[in-house]
C-alpha cells in the first residue's frame, strides 16, 4: 500500500478543459466522464484554473435567471487549483483528503498537467489493495 503513488490510480485519458470552452460544453464533458471538476489549462497545457460541477450549477442558474447567454468556463472557473505530483504516495493523498478539499487533483509534471485522480479512484484503490473489493471500471 505504501508503494502506490498517484501515477498508479490518475486517469490521463480524459482531455482538460481548454480557456474559452462555452459552459454547456464544459458540463457535458463532466457528465460524460463521470467527474465533479475537471482542469482548466492553456495552450501549453499548464493549469490556470479548475471548474466544478458546483461552479456550473450556479453559473447556468444566473446565466438562465438573466437570460446572459452561454458563459465560458472563463467567467466561472476557480483559479490557483491545488495541484499533485505523480509521484505523490496515494496514502499520503488520501490522508490529506477531507471536507471541503478538492474531490478532483490536476497531477502535474513540470508545471504540465499529465492527469487527474478523483477521490473515488483512491477509494477504488484502496478497496481493492487493502480488502480485494470489486469496483466498477469508471472508479479506476
């Protein structure tokens, strides 16, 4: 169990958030892929903010209350996400998570996101390692 790190459990298959992403777009890529939050990053795929599923609950209920438009994940995202290294023990992770701590870590590497890991990976990791639990493959 000490061994796992975070490159173990992240999923890097699930493409960020690019700046300018109208937020319709945005909430169905986090329905799609199962997530609560995903990156947000630049060109040069560094992370300049995090967008929630909670950020566009209320994004969507203001746009459509004042009937603004279509926001972009600009206008609502949060900026300065914490950020993980790969090589991050997952224990270590897992002991740092609690209430009203990210459910969703960007993993970096030299400042480039190269994945992400939910809490429901580490849940799903550490199930299966410590108890042999069968868990579905969306949770790894």
């Amino acid at each position: 169990m000490q061994s796992l790190k975070v490159s173990d459990v992240m999923w890097n298959h699930i493409e960020p958030i690019r700046c300018g992403t109208p937020l319709t777009k945005v909430v169905k890529t986090l329905l799609h892929n199962h997530v609560t939050g995903l990156p947000v990053v630049d060109d040069h795929r560094r992370v300049i903010g995090f967008i929630s599923e909670q950020d566009c609950i209320h994004a969507l209920l203001v746009s459509n209350y004042h009937r603004e438009g279509d926001p972009t994940v600009d206008d609502v995202m949060f900026r300065n996400p914490v950020t993980i290294s790969a090589e991050m023990a997952v224990v270590d992770l897992a002991q740092n998570l609690g209430a009203g701590k990210p459910k969703v870590y960007p993993v970096v590497d030299h400042g480039r996101l190269i994945g992400i890991v939910t809490r429901t990976a580490i849940l799903a990791q550490l199930a299966k390692v410590g108890f042999g639990i069968d868990v579905p493959k969306y949770a790894l």
